[in-house]
C-alpha cells in the first residue's frame, strides 16, 4: 500500500508540475485537518510522512491550563481505513487550491 501510495504522489506531483515533497506536505496537511475533525482528537497535533515509504503518523501531546504542550508524544495515528474517508476529500479540497 505505502509504495503503491509513493508511486501516486510522484505521478500525480508530475502532473501537476511540482515537487513530490510539496505534494506530501498537501497530504500531510490535509490528514492533520481530517485527524482534528475526529471525534476526541487531540487539539495539539501533527502528521509526519516518511519519504521513502508514504508511511503516515499522527502524534499529539497535551496541552497545559497556558495552551503549552507537555508531556510525552503520543502516537495516535487512527486506522486508516477511519482516516482515509475524510482525509479524501480534505485532500481533493486542498488540491483544487
């Protein structure tokens, strides 16, 4: 799946004349989006894609009375069958722009 994912995104990032890295930072942009849209989501988080293997993970942290972050990082990456439908059309959103 991740290298069938890879192989999407520098197909799509040709067409569309552009770097794959800022096609994977859309992406990544768009999987925060839909990952805060979750019900009990973290307010302080964040998506990292490895660039060699599409791999995609949510970390978050708390947030103190300040709206600091502390504590550990979190790995609360959802399945992504969860994520995938809305992080679809949060991408196609950010792809029309």
């Amino acid at each position: 799946m991740n290298e069938e994912r890879m192989e999407a995104i520098r197909t799509l990032a040709a067409e569309k004349g552009m770097a794959p890295e800022v096609l994977m930072g859309a992406l990544a942009d768009a999987l925060e989006t839909a990952y805060k849209r979750m019900p009990g989501s973290y307010e302080y988080a964040w998506v990292t894609m490895d660039p060699i293997t599409g791999e995609m993970r949510v970390t978050a942290q708390e947030l103190d009375e300040d709206g600091e972050p502390f504590g550990p990082e979190l790995d609360v990456t959802p399945d992504q069958a969860t994520l995938g439908r809305i992080a679809a059309q949060t991408f196609k959103q950010v792809m029309m722009q």
